[in-house]
C-alpha cells in the first residue's frame, strides 16, 4: 500500500529541487507507468514520448507545484491527461499497432481453451482476451489487477463514478470467467501451501 | 463479513480487500483472510480459484523489457534537462593559453544556449507514414530512443532519419539511416538486421553497434556482439576485399570512392567483460605482462610486446574507472613505456626496467 509519510517527504526534497528525490521518484514509478501508458494507448513511441514530456515537465514547473501525500496517483493522472491530450492533437495514422483500440473480437473462448494447454500458454490466451477487450474494460483490468488500485482510485483517476467501475469490472471477469475456470487442477494443488491444507 | 459466506469465486475476484491481499499481502490482510477460511470453510474451493484468478491476471497483465525502456527514457530526460546531446564536448590537453581562453568561451557559449534554449519538450519525432514505410526523423537538439518494430532500440542522433518498412518484413529487418545512430538489437536467427548506411550495408543478428553516415564516409563502431560490413556494390557479402567482420571494441572507417574497409580500435573502448568477474584490477607489484593479459581479457583487444624487454617490469596500481587508453597511458608513464594503435591492436615500446 501506499506509504503516505515518506511520499511527502520525497514530493516535498523534489519541489525543492532534490534532484536525487527526482530522480527516487522516477525510479519508483517509471515502470508502472509504462506499463499503464503501454496498455492504454499500444504505441511505444508515444508512451515514451509522454512519459519524458510528464518527467520533465514537472521538473520544470515544481515550484508551481502542490504537495501531495499520493505521488503515484498524481502521477498517473497526469500521464493519462497527457495521453488523452497527444491523441486528440495529432493524427490517429501515427497510431501504429494501436492494440487497445481495436474493437473486441468474436473470439470464441472456447476454442482458445482447447488450443492452448500449459502454463506459458494459459498466459497467452489470457493475455489475448484481455486485449480483445474493448479499451475501457482493458484500463480497469490493469489497474485493478496489476496496479491494485481500488475502486475509489480508479473512479477518480478515469473521473467516472464508482458504480461505473464496479460495473466494469463485472462485466470484464464475466468476459474472462471462462479461462480462470479452465485452469487445471494441478495449480490449484500447488496453492493448497498458501491455505495450509 | 457475512456476505463472504455467500460469494461465487467470481465475486471474490472482484473484491477490492480479496485482491488487496492477493497482490500485496500485509500481516493484517494475511491474518484476516485465514480467519475468513476458518469460518467459512466451505468456501475453500472458492478461495483458491478465485486467488488463481488474479494471480493469473496479474501475470498475463505484465509486460516484459520495461526495466532497459525505463532507463532509455531516463537518459532521455537527462539530456534534454541538460540540454545538451549525448556525446559531450572533448576538451582536449595542452591548449595553451589561448586554449584555455577558448575552452571559456566555449563554457560560456553552452550556458548562453541553456539560458534561452526553450527546456520544453515540445512533440514526438517526427514519423510519417507513406506507403507502409516508416520514416523517423530527430529534429530535437538531443538524442533520443526509439523503438523498432521487433523491440529493437536505435538511439538517434540529433538530425538522424531512419526509414524500415512497417513491422519489418517476415525475411529481414532492414534500417535506412541517414546521420548517426546506436542500435541495441534483438536476437533473431531467422531475421538479420541490416543497417544500410550510404553505401554500406551492416549485417547483425543480435547485437549493439553506431553507425556514423556523412558525406563522404561512414563509421561503424560495435560495442556487443559481432556486425558484418559490406559495400552495396558487391551484392556478394563474399567479397573478402570488402568486407568486415567487427567485434566489440573494433570500428571501421569507409571513405566514399576510397579503397576499403580498414578496422581499428574505437575511441572509447568499454569492457567486454564485467571487470569484477576478472582474476583482479588491483595490482601489487605485479609484472607487467600480467597487468597486460588482464586488460587484454577486459576489453578483447589484444597488446603486443616485446616479453624480454619488459619482463623485469613490475607495477602497483589499480585501474578502476578510467578508460582503456587511460589505463595504458597510467602504465606506460610508470614504466617508461609508450603504446599506439595499428589496426585492432595496441603495440607497446619500452625499455628494460631496472
């Protein structure tokens, strides 16, 4: 969970212009928000090119800045903000490979289960169903399940309300019920350990 | 807490304090979800799905390679806050008085430029698109990273350009590029790389290598891995006379209309090995010659000597950070010794040490 207490005190070594606590920060957050950034638009060089303009930004403008006890929520509210603002700017051609975009397919579940045994595999045909997933469900699924926001913070963050997330969320397990249940036994028996028995 | 009694695996999934605990458990959540199993046992079987659930989840949600772009980014940000690009100035010794004036005057050239440089990162490279090739292009002051279609990085240059087709083809993956790039390439048997560089053409399988194009000729310098070289005129990459095959450490200088590929020592040589795997950089007393076969295994460059001359010659001192050339210029000093490059070797003249 978050540690609020030391959050502040690294926001506020940054605002001061610490450029170790800048650089603390960076390392801290750089890799999730590339793998949020990642998920939700599918184009490298523009996550890449928003995550320099965010870093380098707030370097630039911390003394306009205000404290904060959650750096990696403002952190990725800013990131979205700024993706939001790239796409609406510039020409949806640049997009290449813009994964999250493509509307759901009809894959058949089924049909990826039987295809596919094993675990590396079971992974991959997670992953495709996730990405098959219209682009919203995809943004909550990552946050929810990679970066344990709560409902509460992905309302805010996604400025939709809590109902909505909930709703979202249900309607994306749902999709994605059929392979949790195709799983094979064996595993199940390896998590006996975490359950004592 | 009674609504735990009734839950289908599902909803356990979608539990926010469930998840909470599957992805970072604390003694608390640890605590209060063994109890809920004490209490409800007969939602073992739903438990566990539904903690597989998410674990899987998380998993199949994860993507590999951020740590290496996280750093490229990084170093992005860190020249474009300097402002600066990624090769800094070299100031050069033994410049004299004048010298000194103009090394101030280039100081104070680069802070004026800081100053009223905008620090703004303003847009993205600029890419367009036509006819299913990609053409990159760096109009920034600074170097940046970019990512290739097979998750291959180029560090371009300012003014660089380089062009491939769209998701690179299922025979090759193939790079035009005008100006001065670094590449970091993935491993792929089944697609060489190639680099077309003026004319020059730069055959890699996995590797990290610069390549220099400008007016009249063109640099390759391999910093991983193996490149070979070859002139576009002979489609035959056979063709011994013009041909290379470079290793780390080793470039190739290529003048337009010039005769051939000559291969010699890159400025900056880096370690081809991690230097504290080797047999020890803290030398006490020790001979010379050891000193030697110890940088020739750190950097893959070989040094020749005459052994008898140099035989009595002892040192003590430990070569940490400084750069190949320094290290040899550290050594030589101590032993009255000088060395030069020819070609991919260093030769070292020296007398007899008493």
């Amino acid at each position: 969970m978050q540690k609020h207490l030391s959050d502040l005190t690294l926001w506020r070594a940054f605002l001061a212009g610490d450029k170790n606590a800048f650089a603390e920060i960076y390392n801290l957050y750089s890799g999730e928000l590339l793998s949020y950034g990642y998920r939700i638009t599918g184009n490298k060089q523009l996550i890449r090119d928003c995550i320099h303009s965010l870093f380098l930004h707030i370097w630039e403008h911390r003394e306009n800045l205000s404290e904060t006890d959650s750096i990696r929520f403002y952190l990725f509210r800013s990131l979205r903000n700024l993706i939001q603002q790239k796409k609406n700017s510039v020409k949806s051609e640049f997009f290449l490979e813009d994964i999250s975009m493509a509307a759901p397919s009809e894959i058949s579940f089924e049909q990826l289960i039987i295809e596919e045994e094993g675990r590396e595999k079971q992974l991959l045909s997670i992953r495709k169903a996730i990405q098959s997933l219209p682009p919203r469900q995809q943004e909550i699924i990552q946050l929810r399940y990679y970066h344990n926001m709560g409902t509460d913070e992905i309302a805010e963050l996604m400025e939709i309300n809590n109902q909505s997330v909930r709703n979202l969320l249900y309607r994306s397990i749902s999709h994605l019920r059929a392979f949790f249940e195709s799983l094979p036994k064996s595993w199940m028996a390896s998590l006996l350990l975490l359950f004592g028995g | 807490m009674e609504k735990y009694a009734s839950y289908g695996y599902e909803d356990f999934v979608r539990d926010d304090d469930f998840v909470d605990w599957v992805l970072s458990p604390t003694k608390e959540s640890d605590l209060f979800w063994h109890s809920i199993l004490d209490k409800y046992a007969f939602q073992k079987e739903n438990l566990k799905m539904a903690r597989m659930a998410v674990v899987r989840l998380r998993d199949a949600l994860k993507e590999a390679g951020n740590h290496e772009t996280s750093l490229e980014i990084w170093s992005d940000i860190q020249n474009s806050m300097s402002g600066r690009s990624r090769k800094s100035t070299i100031i050069r010794r033994n410049w004299g008085i004048l010298g000194v004036a103009a090394a101030l005057a280039l100081i104070l050239i680069s802070y004026a430029q800081d100053f009223w440089r905008s620090v703004e990162y303003k847009n993205t490279l600029v890419e367009s698109v036509a006819d299913g090739v990609i053409v990159l292009k760096n109009n920034h002051t600074v170097a940046l990273h970019r990512d290739l279609p097979d998750n291959s990085v180029v560090l371009m240059e300012p003014g660089s350009e380089v062009r491939y087709a769209d998701g690179f083809s299922a025979e090759g993956r193939k790079v035009t590029l005008s100006g001065e790039a670094f590449f970091d390439v993935v491993p792929d048997e089944k697609r060489p790389f190639v680099v077309e560089a003026g004319d020059l053409r730069v055959r890699v399988l996995g590797t990290s290598f610069r390549v220099k194009e400008g007016n009249d000729n063109v640099l390759v310098a391999v910093k991983t891995g193996k490149v070979s070289v070859f002139r576009q005129k002979d489609s035959q990459e056979n063709n011994a006379e013009d041909m290379a095959v470079l290793k780390p450490n080793e470039q190739v200088a290529y003048k337009r209309g010039g005769e051939g590929l000559e291969k010699t020592i890159v400025p900056d040589p880096m370690p081809v090995t991690e230097i504290s795997n080797l047999p020890g950089f803290s030398f006490h007393n020790e001979a010379v010659s050891r000193i030697f076969s110890a940088i020739e295994q750190a950097y893959g460059i070989e040094i020749a000597y005459e052994k008898k001359v140099l035989a009595n010659c002892r040192l003590t001192t430990s070569l940490g950070n400084e750069t190949l050339f320094e290290q040899l210029n550290v050594i030589c000093a101590a032993i009255g010794a000088s060395y030069e490059v020819q070609g991919t070797r260093i030769i070292v003249n020296g007398r007899e040490c008493l």
